[in-house]
C-alpha cells in the first residue's frame, strides 16, 4: 500500500531534513493499491525528497502529497526554495 510505503520513505529520510530543519510532511486521506517497481519507485522518491532537502529552502516545509487522475497516481514533492 502507498501510504506505508511513503511513510518507509520518510522515516529513512528525516535524518537527512533534519540537518537542515526541514519537515517531511505528508498526509493521505485514503490509502492506495499501486502495482509498481518498488525498487525504481523508491529511488525516484528518494531522489526527488533528496533534491528538495538540498535545494529547498532550510526551515521550510516539504510537502509530499498524493493525487489521482484517471489511471494514474500522482505522487508530488514540493519544497519551498527558489525555483
């Protein structure tokens, strides 16, 4: 499931957001079925929450967030740093 899987994500992360005081935070209301490369998805992840811990801003947030559109999921990572 999607929302467990995240939050693995998180956890092996915070340590390295926490060298800059940035806050993971990720809310999904409900949980998601996906069918996936763990393996891939997860380095795609990691990379992508990597990237906003380095050029984000420090102190800010980085929100990860999951959307739906037909067929597809949407999993986004935003931070709040120039750019």
């Amino acid at each position: 499931m999607l929302k467990s899987f995240i939050e693995e994500i998180i956890t092996e992360m915070r340590p390295i957001a926490d060298k800059t005081k940035n806050d993971l935070l990720f809310n999904l209301p409900r949980d998601i079925r996906v069918f996936a490369d763990r393996l891939q998805l997860k380095r795609v992840l990691k990379n992508l929450v990597q990237n906003a811990i380095s050029y984000g801003e420090p102190n800010s947030p980085i929100d990860i967030s999951i959307g739906e559109i037909p067929k597809y999921i949407v999993i986004k990572v935003k931070d709040y740093g120039k750019g």
